[in-house]
C-alpha cells in the first residue's frame, strides 16, 4: 500500500512495524523493501526498548520540509506580534531608497 501525495503516514501496525535489532540485520533488505511499500516507519527496538526509528527517504523528506514550513509560519507569526513587518509598498519605498528606482529599459 503505497502513499500517493502529501499526508500522515499509513497506520501503525504493530505486529509488523516494531522488530528487534536482531531480526532486522537477519531480515534488512527485506525491511528495507517492506519500509518503501508500506509508508509507514520501522521501530527498532534493542534489549525490548525502542532504540531506533527506520523512514523511507521520502517520508524523512516529507517530515522535515512540514518542520521547515511550521518554523517559517511560526516566525512569520512572531514578526506579526512584534511589528516587525512592513507593507508591500513600504519595502519597495525602502529598496529604492538603498538600491535607487528600477529605470526605464527603453
């Protein structure tokens, strides 16, 4: 069963999603195989505690560019309650200011 788009991962089973350190390196390429089909992640887990957390690229890739995003809108929220921000047209004001006015290619 395999994501299409953007989205939470598929639901956590389990039986299939939680294997010891000892099975995985008996079983790696298959996990690895299981890992990109399912779009779920693999708990690793080592003396019965969860150790490690297996992804498929894409799914680290989705994970970290939905933080990036977060982060930004955080920021931008911030900027807004403190001030910080200007209008479209008080930032042209300022780049023309420092940079001069765009001239005419004519």
């Amino acid at each position: 069963m395999n994501r299409s788009g953007p989205g939470p991962v598929s639901a956590f089973q389990v039986a299939e999603d939680i294997v010891p350190i000892g099975e995985l390196k008996a079983h790696l390429s298959e996990k690895i195989r299981d890992l990109r089909g399912s779009g779920r992640p693999l708990v690793i887990t080592q003396n019965g505690k969860v150790a490690a957390v297996l992804l498929a690229p894409e799914e680290f890739d989705r994970l970290t560019n939905q933080a990036r995003f977060v982060a930004a809108v955080q920021e931008g929220l911030e900027q807004l309650e403190t001030g910080r921000i200007v209008s479209h047209a008080e930032l042209g004001r300022r780049l023309d200011a420092r940079f001069g006015a765009p001239t005419d290619p004519k």
